[in-house]
C-alpha cells in the first residue's frame, strides 16, 4: 500500500485540510471514503478514480 497524501477543501466551510489515502499501486477503480473536517468537523466524501496506482480524479461532496 503506498500513503498518498492529499490536500483537500471541505465542502462546508471551505477551509483546506491534509487526508491520508492508500493506494495500492496495482488498483484500477473507484473508491469513497469519509473524511470529517479538521476545523469543522463535518464529513466529507472523498471520491477517487485510480488506474494503476495513480489517482486520476479526485472529488468531494457532503458525506451525508
């Protein structure tokens, strides 16, 4: 599993934010997760599509 860390903006007040996500390096697909905001503490969405390790998109909306 390799740690690919990323900045993200949450979808409630919009204040920016580091997540953790792993990612094995041979994953092809989606995958979702909910990450609470470190400043205000609601959930938020994480969507991702990866092809070969490597994410391709990354999304977030209201976990919820």
């Amino acid at each position: 599993m390799l740690c690919n860390e990323q900045i993200i903006t949450c979808h409630f007040c919009f204040e920016s934010f580091e997540i953790y996500l792993e990612i094995d390096p041979s994953f092809n697909g989606n995958n979702s997760d909910i990450f609470d905001c470190k400043v205000c503490c609601n959930p938020n969405m994480v969507n991702v599509i990866v092809s070969d390790g490597e994410i391709v998109s990354l999304s977030i909306s209201s976990g919820n």
